[in-house]
C-alpha cells in the first residue's frame, strides 16, 4: 500500500461520506420493502439481489444495524423506528444461541447501538428499553463466555460453531459482547454459583489470540511471517495444548485470509481503546494494564504493518496473501487491485472493516503522544476514500448493496461469478455494508470534531 507525503485530514472526505449516505439509504429502503425475512437473515447479493445462506444467522444484527448508523449519521426517523421495531420483534434468539461465537457481531449492532445512541443523547432516554438493552448486553456477553476452552498454558479462548478445539481470530472484534457485558456489571455463574468474570474471560481470550492466531517472525514455523495470520488455531482439547494452525476460509492454513487479518485490526484496536479506559485495578489480576496493554498491541503492530505490506497500492486486499493464482498478477502489491481481474477476487469488506481498525489504532498512539500513530491514521482513511468511490461503492439502482467486490466463502465457492468470468465480482455482502457505514460514521464524526462511536460509550451524566 502507498505511503501517503502528506496527512489526509477527515474532512477531506465529508463530500464522499455525505454521497455515501444518500446512496446508503435507498439501499436500505429496497431492502426492508423487498427481503422475504422468512427465508432467514440476509447474507450476500446474487446479481445484485440480496439471499440468504444457510450457516449460521451471523449477519441478522448488521442488517438492523446499518438501519442504526443511517440513523445516527443523518437523523433518519423512520429507519431508526424500523430498526428498533425490528430488534425488539427478532433477535431475541441471538441472545441466548449457545452455538455461536458471534454475540458481538448480533446483538452489539442492535441492542449496544440503541444503547449507545441514548448514552449520547442522540435519542431521548426510555427507562424501559435502556432496560431491556442491558439485559439483552448482559446476557449475550454471558452466554458468549459461556463456549470456553481452556488451554495448557493457564489461559483459555471463546471456542467457535466449529467445536471447542477451535480458535477463530474473527472473534477478536465479536469480543465487544463480553466487554459490555462486564461494563453492565454482570458476571457469569457456573455450578454451586461459581463466579466467573467476563473481564477475565475477555482478556484471556484476546490474549490467546494475540498469541496464538497471530505470527511475529520467531521460527514458529517455516511460514512465521511477522503480522501474519491464522484464521482458525487449534487445540487438543484433552491437555489444552496449542497444535498448528488451521483455517475455514482461507486458502491454507499457512496464508493469511485477509478479511481474518482486517477482524484482528478492528478487534485489537477496540479492545485496546477499551481496557485502556478501565482502572489500573481491574487488571492488575492479569499482570497490570501495562502488560496486557503491551501484548494488545503488540498484535496491533504486526498485523497492521502485515495489511500495509501485503495488499495492492490502494489499500484494498485480494482475499487471501497466499491464494495461489496472485503470482500470474505480477507485482499486485504495487498497483491498485483489480476486482474485475481473471485469477483471484478482491475482498473489499477485509478493506472496509481494516480501515477503522487502522485508524482507531493511529488515533490511540497520537494520543498517547506517538507520532507514528499519523501513519495508521492516514491510512485508514485512505483505504476509506477508496472505497467511497467506483468501482466500490455502488450508485447502481439495481442493484441492492453498497459495497460491490465483497466475498464470503471462496474455497466452498459460495461467491457468484458473473456469466462469462472466472472469479466473483460485482456482489455486496451484509458485513461488507455495514462496516463501510461503521467507518464512514467514525471519519464523519472525526471531521466534525466530535468523539468518535465507542460500543462501551457510558450515558453523559453532566
């Protein structure tokens, strides 16, 4: 990726935000009028066309969730009055799904964005639904904790719908269930009322993955890469002993999936702004703010300095480094990524769920007076300029998403190819939207001066 001579400043690209949420909202309103729900939780788009597909129900909360973030970046009534309706009608059983990882994915881009939105004052306070909201947090951070794997070295990690010898690094930014959680003050009971902190949980499972899904060039193995990543690590569940990495959607378990690399950012990043605002304190059970702070960061590092090595001069990664038909591309990392090209398909949600993760990171380190930290930060915003414009972000009537290019599920071939193409193109997914609205709300709220959206933002009491 391009090292940018001079800052990007956010107001820069307030034009292109401001056309992105007009494009947004009819993307919405085609949706909430068209999507048959019956049929399960929109996933990705078949020529332009939103379907489902039968996994797991991960993407309910960011469909509802894009409602909220149109709401809260142009005051939108109607959708914010769908979006809560919609909560409160459906997702109730992701509360308490115990076969899933991703609480944080679900139910914190719903019941924690209503909460956030009234912690701000962005909408008037209603004592029965901030209830609700709580319970709902408190439970899903609880039942998230729920799926845990202890490993050999004393720690442990929140094991994934593949079973409990499984660690997916995506559940690094899924984490946020348990951090709200935890806020709300709840904690998690096990047999004869055993107490188990959700703090405790969360930062044992970060660290694990700081650990263990994460590679910093120490001889691990014959393909420790500093920054790279491992979409899946696995364990011997008997002893808890780490055994070799492993993936799902990736091309190998020694290549890095890049929508699992962009997942480390943002979660790393999130969870580093937040045990950061926590007391010296609550953390000194696990060695002191410092260290845990330290290992938080660490992974950071190396997985943004990975991103920024190993994706096209744009910023916008093909779905995975090691996918082998990247090499008949030349030299790809030195020229902008071509979605329309014949071997491999770009990932633009890795991009648009990245660039917050880079910029939330870069605005950590200036604050804690690190220059380097304007580097990051540019280059978040960056990558988020790209995709704000063609060929990303879709002003096609016809077509329901927002953001095109995005992938799923490339080695099971889930992706439609357009007739008379080879690879995937052209098509949106549900994650891929919502978190290019997720950054365009972040810089939007930078550009203006106000604070940034924070998932654990407490209500004002000035």
């Amino acid at each position: 990726m391009e090292r940018r001579e001079t800052p990007l400043p956010p107001a820069a690209l307030a034009g292109r935000i401001a056309r992105m949420w007009e494009i947004s909202v009819q993307k919405l309103r085609a949706l909430e009028s068209t999507y048959d729900e019956s049929r399960g939780a929109p996933v990705f788009t078949v020529e332009g066309v939103w379907t489902t597909r039968g996994w797991t129900e991960w993407t309910q909360g960011f469909q509802y969730g894009s409602a909220l973030l149109q709401f809260d970046a142009t005051g939108d009534p109607e959708l914010l009055a769908w979006a809560r309706h919609k909560t409160r009608e459906r997702m109730a059983p992701h509360l308490t799904h115990m076969g899933v990882h991703d609480h944080g994915f679900n139910n914190v881009s719903t019941y924690g964005a209503i909460l956030r939105l009234m912690n701000e004052g962005r909408i008037p306070e209603d004592r029965g639904e901030r209830d609700v909201c709580e319970l709902a947090l408190k439970v899903s951070g609880a039942v998230q904790a729920r799926r845990w794997t202890r490993t050999a070295d004393g720690g442990g990690f929140i094991h994934s719908f593949n079973g409990p010898h499984s660690l997916f690094v995506d559940t690094i930014r899924s984490l946020r269930a348990l951090a709200l959680s935890h806020a709300l003050g709840h904690v998690l009971l096990e047999e004869n009322d055993r107490r188990v902190s959700l703090l405790e949980r969360l930062v044992l499972h970060a660290t694990a993955t700081a650990r263990y899904s994460v590679y910093y060039g120490e001889g691990r193995d014959a393909y420790d890469v500093p920054g790279r990543v491992a979409h899946e690590s696995i364990f011997n569940v008997t002893d808890g002993s780490y055994r070799c990495p492993g993936t799902q959607q990736g091309y190998s378990p020694f290549t890095t999936w890049t929508r699992g690399l962009a997942w480390a950012i943002l979660g790393f990043a999130e969870e580093l702004e937040f045990l950061d605002g926590l007391p010296e304190a609550d953390l000194l059970p696990f060695g002191g703010k410092r260290e845990v702070l330290c290992a938080l960061r660490r992974a950071l590092e190396a997985t943004s300095e990975f991103y920024l090595s190993n994706t096209p001069s744009d910023g916008i990664p093909y779905w995975d480094t090691g996918a082998p038909g990247l090499e008949r591309l030349g030299a790809w990392r030195e020229r902008p990524a071509d979605p329309f090209n014949v071997h491999e398909p770009v990932d633009s949600s890795a991009a648009a769920i990245a660039c917050q993760g880079l910029a939330r990171f870069g605005r950590w380190l200036l604050a804690a007076g690190e220059r380097g930290g304007q580097r990051y930060l540019d280059a978040g915003l960056s990558v988020l300029a790209r995709l704000l414009d063609e060929p990303y972000l879709c002003a096609v009537d016809g077509h329901q998403g927002l953001l095109l290019h995005s992938v799923y599920h490339r080695p099971n071939g889930w992706d439609h190819v357009p007739p008379g193409r080879s690879v995937p193109c052209g098509e949106s997914s549900m994650w891929g939207d919502y978190h290019l609205r997720e950054a365009a709300l972040y810089a939007q709220r930078l550009a203006t001066g106000a604070m940034p959206p924070a998932f654990w933002t407490r209500k004002d009491k000035g």
